[in-house]
C-alpha cells in the first residue's frame, strides 16, 4: 500500500501521521487519508476537489502533474509526500 507524509506544518493545526493508504491514483489515496481524518481534506485541497494552489505533492520524488483530477498513478510501494509551501515576506 501507499505511504502519504504530510508536512509537520500541518501539525500546528491537527494531527497529520504518515499513514498506509489503499489506492491507484493519488486522489484515491487522499481520499482513503480523508475518510480517516475529514479536517485534513481542507487543508490540502480546494472545494472543487483540486490542490490548494500553495500545496505541492511528491509521489517517489516528481511532483505531481494532474493538479486538478489527481489521477496520477501510485503503486502499493510509492511514498506520497503532501507540503505545504511557505510564502511571506
């Protein structure tokens, strides 16, 4: 199964534990992510289901490429790793 890692920034807010996930595509391991832990689903995506436009996602490394339908591929040894980008001034 997929692991997803999400940032420790998101840890100020709500807990974020790298979990084992079962899914395809990146958007069926998020969701597998959310249906656990709801209040994360707003924190990485918008309400049209896309990526905020300040996360990125790494899956083994490459950034993600489907920022709106989430269907890139993940197989069952990928590590997905969920940041946020920092911005100010």
């Amino acid at each position: 199964m997929p692991t997803i890692a999400f940032t420790r920034a998101l840890e100020r807010f709500l807990p974020a534990p790298t979990v084992e996930v079962s899914g395809t595509t990146l958007g069926e391991a998020l969701a597998a992510v959310f249906a656990e832990r709801p209040a994360l689903r707003g924190y990485v995506l918008d309400d049209q289901g896309a990526l905020r436009r300040h996360v990125a996602v790494f899956v083994n490394g490459e950034l993600v490429r489907d920022r709106t339908g989430l269907s890139d591929p993940v197989g069952a040894r990928d590590e997905i790793h969920v940041f946020q980008a920092l911005s100010g001034g």
